[in-house]
C-alpha cells in the first residue's frame, strides 16, 4: 500500500461528511487511559479529550498535503503517539513522525528484516531487558547491560535493533506514551575495545533516533557501575545531547543508595540491591517474541517511496560519516586517558 493512494483517500476536509462515505474503515479509536491519566495528559501534554480526534485528523492532514508520499500509517492510535510526544505541537509531531520514517529508511544495518525473532540472540544474552514492575511514576524500566555482549558474537547493531524493537513494543501501551520511560545501563565490565564499537558516527545515529526520531518521552538514564572510560563514552555522546536530556542522565557508580533515589528498591532485582528477586529476562523475551506477527503487520506499511532521494534523509550518510570518523579520531585519545 504506498503512502500516496493511503493518502489520497483518507484526507478529506474537515466537515465533510459526504466524503467519509468513502473512507476505508479504519481502527476506531478508543481510550484505554485511567482518568488520572487523562487529567496527567492534559496538564502535561496539552491532550484535551474532547479535541484528541480533530488534533489527529488534522496530523493526518498535514502529512497527505505535505509528505503524499511518506508512507506511513494513518491510524488516530498511530498518529496520536507522535501527539504526545512533541505535546500536541501539530508542526513538532509531523516533523517527528518525518523523521521516524528517515531515520528507519537512512539505516538498514538496523532497519532491514526488522522483527524479534531476528534478534533472538541479542534478548537470550540480556543485554536488554525491560523490568517487571513499573516504577512509583507508572513508567517501565528498560535495563541495558552491554557486558552481556561479546563483539565476536554480532555486531554492535544487533543490540540497537533488540532496543529498538523494546522501545516499539513498549509505545504501543497509551500509558507509556504519556508516562515514558527509564533506562537503567549498568556498564559494569565494559572495557575499551568494547567501547571503541560506540564510535561517533553510531552514536551520532541512536541518540537521533532516541531524540528527534521516536515518539517515546525519556525521563531518567540512570548509569551504574560505569567505568573511568564511561568519561570517555560520555564525551562522544554528550555533543549530540540536547540539554534537556543531557540533564536527565545520572552516574551513580557502584553507589546503589544513590542508585534507589531514583529507582525505589521494591522495583529493582536483587543484583542492583531490590527486593524484586533475581533479574529474569525470560518474561520480556517471551512477550517480545509473541509479538512477532504484530510487528510484521504493523511494519509492512512503512515502505520506501519510490521518489525518495538522498536529501530527503535526516542523515546525510557519507558526509556525517566522515564528519563522525573525524571526531573519532580526536576523541580516542580521550577514550585511552580515561582507560
């Protein structure tokens, strides 16, 4: 199904009803949000229950006007996730859901044959994980554990794709999606030939994603156990931060008390000092590989224009490349000075 026909029969003007007699049935849209939620929503998000349709519709408008031929979805649930994100900013969500699409079209290492069981080997190692209690805000908490990756195994894309599949299975919940989330990256053993896989040009592509490509709201990164080369990590990152995330990281060494200032105690495994018992992945995994036909289905329809061309991208490929393998090389010094 290509963008343009979706489009073309699905942009009516507002108000008029004889036009929707046409209209192919679409999922209707019903709110699963508690009315706490919806009160948090309005005050947060701008969400006015009562407008939530005509806001999508009119999303759905802008992208059949000025992107006939992005390829996207259209569903009100769809369209609604990039709403919230960027707090019912007509302008701020379509240039989201723009760059969702650009960034899946500008990477295939990641994006190629997208599905769980694609990924299979990276869930299995728990290098990511979601835990199984939400905390006190009503937000999940994704666990990242790159010692449990062995570069000789895959390379450092197969753990992007495995957060990225996380990240989509956890959006599709509207709770998550005025809730967010928290990371919590336990960086306990990574050592500096794992890290110089986390180069520049990477980084530059997963935090364009996290920040400007998904519509996702991250709350906290709690960093643990990190290393003296977690300084030299940081340094690659932190350019491509903008200050409202860059404020929302937190480095608590092995210090598991500043740790449980942020993340209580009764949500946390044993091994970063909970009462939640043993860390399981298995439950996460399970759920994630049972989603495998809904990822299927749900990505099928984000296909690639025929007429798109190289500056349509978000990234510009050989050009941020090589800008990023310049920085490289001036930050390696750094990465061996922290080692």
């Amino acid at each position: 199904m290509s963008g343009d026909s979706d489009c073309t029969r699905t942009s009516p003007s507002a108000g008029s009803p004889s036009d929707n007699e046409f209209l192919p049935d679409r999922p209707k849209y019903v709110c699963s949000l508690s009315p706490d939620l919806v009160t948090k929503a309005r005050e947060e998000l701008q969400e006015k229950p009562e407008w939530r349709l005509r806001d999508v519709q009119a999303l759905r408008d802008m992208v059949c006007k000025d992107y006939p031929s992005l390829g996207t979805c259209l569903d009100d649930a769809f369209l609604l996730r990039f709403l919230r994100a960027r707090k019912f900013d007509y302008d701020r969500a379509l240039q989201l859901l723009v760059n969702y699409h650009t960034c899946r079209r500008s990477w295939p290492e990641v994006f190629n044959n997208l599905k769980p069981s694609a990924i299979k080997p990276v869930l299995e190692s728990g290098f990511v994980t979601v835990l199984p209690h939400l905390d006190p805000e009503g937000r999940h908490v994704v666990c990242i554990r790159p010692d449990r990756w062995t570069p000789s195994n895959y390379p450092i894309t197969e753990n992007i794709r495995a957060i990225y599949l996380t990240l989509e299975k956890l959006i599709q919940s509207e709770e998550t999606q005025v809730n967010g989330i928290v990371i919590l990256a336990d960086y306990k053993g990574v050592s500096l030939s794992k890290a110089s896989h986390f180069g520049p040009f990477v980084a530059k592509k997963v935090i364009g994603i996290l920040q400007d490509g998904f519509p996702i709201r991250i709350k906290a990164v709690n960093i643990i156990n990190e290393p003296r080369i977690f300084k030299g990590i940081f340094a690659i990152i932190k350019p491509f931060l903008k200050e409202k995330i860059a404020n929302r990281f937190f480095l608590h060494g092995c210090d598991l008390s500043s740790l449980h200032q942020n993340i209580p105690p009764v949500i946390l495994p044993e091994e970063y000092g909970g009462t939640a018992g043993k860390l399981d992945i298995s439950a996460w995994n399970e759920l994630l590989l049972a989603s495998e036909e809904d990822f299927l289905r749900d990505f099928s329809a984000l296909v690639l224009p025929c007429d798109s061309s190289p500056h349509d991208m978000l990234v510009s490929g050989d050009a941020d490349e090589k800008q990023c393998d310049d920085s490289l090389r001036g930050m390696k010094p750094q990465l061996y000075y922290c080692y």
